[in-house]
C-alpha cells in the first residue's frame, strides 16, 4: 500500500503534529492552545475524561475538521487528507452501512483509502475467517451483534496496512475478550511500526500499552511524556509499621508523615529512604512492615488534571462497565 | 483532483450497488409504468366519454319544421367539420319562457335556441352566449340557405415539405422533450435529497470524510443516482419503445429536430444529465443541512414548487427562440439545459449547445463547492466563511 502514496521519502520523525491548535463550537473552546508531538512507531495514548476535548483534538489532527487557529501536521503533509492513504481512523461514533455485507464493508473502508476493491474482498475474507468470524462474512452488518460489527470496523481501519492507526475510544462497548484481542492486536501494529494513536478514558489501557500519553483536560493538554514520566510527577509512597509506638527515631520521619490505622504515611523523602532506614535501627523502633509504593498513571493523572476529572472518568468507565 | 475522481468513483459505486441491488429497485422500475399501463386500459373509455359528453347541449324550442330544418343543417355541417366542431342540439317543448324553463330542475340544457331559423333567439348565460353564438348563427345560416348552400370543393395540391409546417413539428418536438426532461428530472432528481442521510444518521460520514474529500462524497452520489437513472430511463423508454412498435407506431411520421434525430438525441441525454445534476447538486446541497428524513420531507415541496418555475420559465422560452427570454433562460443554469434541448429541436446550429455544456458544467462545479463548504460550515462545524474557500483545494 505504501508504495503509492505521496510524501514517502525520509519518514518524518513525528507521525502527528500540532501547534498551538484551537478549535471553538460557539463559545465553548473545545480545544484550547494544544501542542502535541506523537513520534513515529510508538503506541500514544490521549487520556482525559469524556468532554475534555480528546475526540475534536482527534479530528482535527486527521483533518476531518479545520483548527479556527494554529497549524497540523501528518505524516509530514500539511493537509491530512493528502496522506489518508496511510492512515487508519476508528472513529468514537461507529458507523457502517447496514445492509453490506461484512466483507464488503471492509473491503469499502479500504476502497476509500485506495486498496484496490478486489485485494480488499481477498484480505477481508482472511482478516475474518482467521480471527474466527468465517461465518459472518457474509451476512449484513445489520445482523451482527454490536462486538462482531465493530470488529468488521476494526478490521476496515486496518486493511489497507496504514502507517498511522488513530482510534478515538477503541476500547468503549467491548466486552474483557475483546478489549484483550482489541490491546494485542495495537501491540501487533506496534510491533510492524506502525503508530498507533489511541484516545480514552479508561487509564488502565493506557498504562499498559502505551509508551507516552498525553493527558487532556479542559480542551488544554495537562501533560504529555511517557508512562514513567507521568508517574514520576509524584513521588512514590512510604508506607510504614513500627512495634515502638514512639522514640527518638520519629524525628527523622518527613515532616509530612501522617498516621492513619496505626501506620505513617509519607512521600519518599528527595534523599531516599536509607537515612530513615537507618535512624529506625538505630533507634529500634521495631520495622514491622515497609512499603514504597510507586505511584500508578491514575495517581498522576489525579496530580496532574484534578481530582474532578479523575473522578469523572472514574464514572465514566463505571458507567461503560454497567451499559 | 485525479485522487478526488477515483474516490468518487468508489462511493459513486457503493451507492450505485446498494439502490440498484435492492428489492425496492425493481418497484422504482415498475412505479412510472403503471399509470401509463392504467392510462392505456382506461383510453378508450375516457375517450369516448370526452368526444360524446362534453361538448354543451343546446335545446331547441322552435315549431318542428323549423327544428328540422336546423338539424338537417347541423348534420351537413358535422360531416365537413368533424363531430367535435359543433355544439349539440335536444329539441326542448316550444315555450314562451325559455328563462324559466332554463331555470327547472331537470333541465339538461345549457342554453336554449328559440324564435325561428330566420330571426333565432339564444337565451342563457352571458358567458355560454358568447362562446355558443357563433355556432349557432353558423347552423342557423346553413339551415336558411338550405339546398342553394353549395359546398365549395377544394383542390389537394400535395408537397413533400412544408417550413410551416416543419416549424410547427420542430416546436412540438421541442415541447415534448422539454416535458419528458422535466417530467424525469421531477421524478429522479428529488430523489437526491435524502441522499446523505443515511450516511449521517448512520454515523458513516464520520469515516467518509476522514478518508476523502467532501467534494468527492457529493461527486460520487450525484455520478450514483444520475447512472441509477439512465438504468430506469433505458428500462422505461425501451418499454415505451415496445409499445410503439406494438402499437404500429410509424416513425417516419414523426418530425425530424433541425439537428437530426442522432445530435439531438445524444443532446437530449447530455443535457438531461446536466439538467439532473445542476438540480441534484442543489438538492444534495440543501439535503445535506437536514438532520432527519422528516426535514426532508419538509423540503420536498418547497423544492417541486422550486422546479415548477424552472419549467415554467423554459416552456415560456420555446415561443421566444432568439429573443431574450429565450437568451435568459438559456443562461440561467437550471433552466439552460431545458431551454436548450428546444433550441435543439428548433436551430440546427451546434455551437451554443458546446457553450451551454461548458457553462452548465461549471455551475454543477460551483454548486457542489458551495454545498460541500456549506455542509463542512453547518454540519461538520469546520471551516470559516464558505465563500472564502471556495476556490481553495478540498484535501483538508
């Protein structure tokens, strides 16, 4: 597929680019002043609750909308469409004609993004009969269940072996099978070097595929690193259980140590935990139990967007999990 | 600009296949041939009920000899002029007050003749006297003259061709197409209206517009619903075709277009389609502004009403070949490519047909831009002010 599209030469280092882009609806500011960098072969997830902005900052990166201001970037083209030849979009709302048959709809999806018609009917039919949906390749999608029909569009967004993938909320309405098929398939693409862009707002997700995230909230982008960056914004937690109630090695504690069920509490002091260590031997304090705990994505994500957010997400994936 | 062709091609094809491929297709195909079916069963009935009933009867209230005497001349005259020439007579009683005798309940009459052949009294309606008069004062001088009324024979000098009359068969076969490519047009092009709401109620237009340009979806329905109707077009002229052949239809009969019937044919197709998708590119515009089928609905109307006037204007054009209604009309874009097929029929000279093409052409390019930035503005909620992009590249 690669062979004939334009722009080919050095591959860019940054498959999606953003600057400064605004997008308005009205007076609401969907997307507020965004930069974003998603570099070439990486698994990149976009994290925010639902409303953050994550699906417009999406759309217009692909060019499906225009920024009111600031410029993108694909693939190293200016104007999106001009590479939509390598890039596979699932798009939060999903949509298929309902009376194609499944192996035509993905060989349709392919069609728009120029696999030739009859290479995509080949592919359509091994992509379904080799992830065990041989039966429905020929049925309407009209009379698939929700799952088997957003796989078929799963499958449409990856036919013609795009370069860039871009899936806003892939995970939403899949059971725990197929969101396990759904992450080891991104892995897959991953592993061709493909990059894969991924919004949502189950952190879970992100923290296991991706290599760096960027987190949204209020249309702005909180934070944007890796994995590991967005955990160290914290410092990891101390958690600690002493037989002596007291003595002269509770002056070492940080003065942030709190008690709560009859253990302190307290951040990982910047000098690390070996002169706490030591001033609790020493003063025999009786070490019962020590912890140090390093923060997860969902702690930073707390830091870093607000507890509001985290909480909204929280509900939000409660929500999903109830429907 | 190849790029937007080859993905119009591949919606133009998917649309294409998914209408002609339906069951509902084949009540498409069949739909217009049943009135013209029903029409046919029903011909000789109605014909007769228009060629006996409903020409005004006139009674005839004069002693019985003067009575018979404007019958015979009645029937003198029907056999030179036809039996729908005259009005018909019923011998009413001989009254003194022919108003009252209008005036009962089971009078059958429209006006009554009293008096005599010589001094004829008509009394009725201001309105039926002043269409039925001249008639009756035909019959009464025919029945007056009697047997010194000499039928003058006229001599038949027959000729191959006449302007006059070449003219006269020009303008009828320019009406005529005019009225078939209103009639199609009418009948497929509003089809187009609801085009693009499947796409949007089915969340669809989502994945069509991140993969190609809107232009090219427009493009692609329009290329799909104008071959959709150059199918049902071949069907119900080949059925119309075999009709007139089973019929005994005579084609030499039928007068030939000042272009011939091979240009003016192959100009009636391409401005057909001109014609269909300078509309369709309108509707599909406005189409694609509505969010549900029932606003649809809501348009439909307004948008006949729309193309009654196209049609009204180019049928008023064909009696003003050369003058500026005829110029107007044939430059404003919707209703050129009416106005040119009569021209077609009319004028055999071929240029203004290339000029009116190109010119047709580029409006469908133009309202399709206009629509694909007013469907980006209002329903994508992208872009800024349409007219500022109008000439600008569509590769988002």
């Amino acid at each position: 597929m690669n062979g004939d599209t334009p722009g080919l030469a050095p591959a860019p280092a940054y498959a999606l680019e953003g600057h400064g882009l605004v997008k308005t609806f009205g007076s609401f500011r969907a997307v507020d002043g965004v930069d974003i960098a998603v570099p070439a072969g990486t698994i990149y997830g976009v994290l925010g609750p639902n409303g953050a902005g994550k699906t417009t900052l999406l759309r217009t990166l692909l060019g499906i909308i225009d920024p009111d201001e600031g410029h993108r970037r694909l693939l190293g083209a200016e104007q999106p469409l001009r590479m939509a030849r390598q890039v596979g979009y699932l798009p939060e709302e999903r949509g298929l004609y309902p009376s194609m048959k499944a192996y035509e709809a993905i060989a349709f999806m392919g069609a728009l993004r120029g696999l030739p018609l009859r290479q995509g009917r080949v592919r359509a039919r091994a992509m379904l009969e080799g992830h065990g949906m041989g039966a429905a390749i020929n049925k309407p999608i009209r009379q698939l269940s929700k799952g088997m029909a957003q796989t078929v569009q799963l499958f449409g967004t990856i036919i013609h072996e795009p370069r860039l993938i871009v899936l806003d909320e892939p995970f939403s309405g899949l059971d725990a099978i197929n969101q396990e098929k759904l992450e080891r398939l991104i892995r897959e693409q991953a592993q061709r070097g493909v990059t894969v862009l991924f919004s949502t707002h189950v952190i879970a997700h992100a923290e296991r595929l991706c290599e760096r995230v960027a987190i949204v909230a209020g249309g702005r982008i909180r934070f944007e690193g890796t994995v590991d960056d967005a955990r160290a914004q914290l410092r990891s937690q101390v958690r600690l259980r002493t037989r002596a109630r007291d003595g002269a090695w509770r002056a070492a504690l940080p003065g942030d140590a709190t008690q709560e069920e009859g253990a302190w509490h307290f951040a990982l002091p910047d000098g690390g935990i070996e002169p706490l260590l030591r001033a609790l031997l020493d003063g025999d304090a009786g070490i019962e139990s020590l912890s140090i705990e390093r923060p997860g994505l969902h702690d930073a994500f707390v830091a870093i967007a607000g507890a509001a957010a985290a909480q909204q997400m929280r509900d939000d994936a409660e929500r999903e999990a109830l429907v | 600009m190849r790029e937007m062709w080859r993905a119009a091609l591949v919606i133009a094809r998917r649309d294409f296949t998914a209408v002609v491929l339906s069951r509902t297709f084949i009540l498409f195909l069949l739909g217009p041939l049943l009135p013209i079916l029903i029409g046919m069963v029903f011909a000789g009935f109605t014909d007769k009920i228009s060629s006996t009933d409903l020409r005004p009867v006139v009674g005839i209230a004069m002693p019985a000899s003067e009575t018979v005497r404007l019958e015979r001349a009645h029937d003198r005259l029907t056999e030179r002029m036809g039996d729908q020439a005259l009005v018909r007579l019923r011998r009413v009683p001989t009254t003194p007050a022919p108003r009252e005798q209008l005036a009962r309940a089971d009078s059958a009459v429209v006006a009554i003749l009293s008096g005599t052949v010589a001094r004829p009294v008509l009394t009725g309606k201001a309105e039926d006297l002043d269409r039925l008069q001249g008639d009756l004062s035909l019959i009464a001088s025919a029945a007056q003259a009697e047997n010194t009324l000499r039928m003058v024979q006229v001599r038949r000098e027959e000729v191959a061709t006449s302007n006059g009359a070449q003219a006269q068969g020009r303008l009828q076969i320019g009406r005529v197409a005019q009225i078939v490519m209103f009639f199609l047009t009418i009948l497929l092009a509003g089809m187009i209206l609801s085009n693009l709401v499947e796409e949007k109620t089915n969340k669809i237009i989502e994945i069509l517009a991140a993969a190609v340009p809107i232009d090219a979806i427009f493009l692609g329905k329009l290329m799909a619903m104008l071959a959709m109707s150059f199918v049902g077009i071949a069907f119900w002229g080949g059925t119309a075709f075999a009709i007139f052949l089973a019929l005994g239809g005579n084609g030499a009969a039928v007068p030939m277009p000042a272009v011939g019937w091979p240009v003016f044919l192959a100009l009636a197709v391409i401005y057909f389609a001109m014609a269909y998708t300078l509309l369709g590119s309108l509707f599909l515009g406005i189409g694609a502004q509505a969010a549900t089928v029932r606003e649809v609905q809501t348009l439909n109307m307004p948008v006949t009403m729309g193309q009654m006037m196209i049609f009204f204007f180019a049928s008023y054009a064909i009696d003003h070949m050369g003058k500026a209604p005829e110029i107007a009309a044939a430059i404003f874009p919707f209703s050129s490519p009416f106005t040119m097929i009569a021209r077609a029929a009319q004028d055999d000279a071929l240029w203004p047909h290339l000029l009116a093409i190109v010119w047709q052409a580029l409006f469908v390019g133009l309202i399709i831009r206009v629509g694909v930035l007013l469907f980006r503005r209002h329903v994508m909620q992208s872009g800024g002010r349409w007219w500022k992009q109008l000439f600008r590249a569509s590769t988002g």
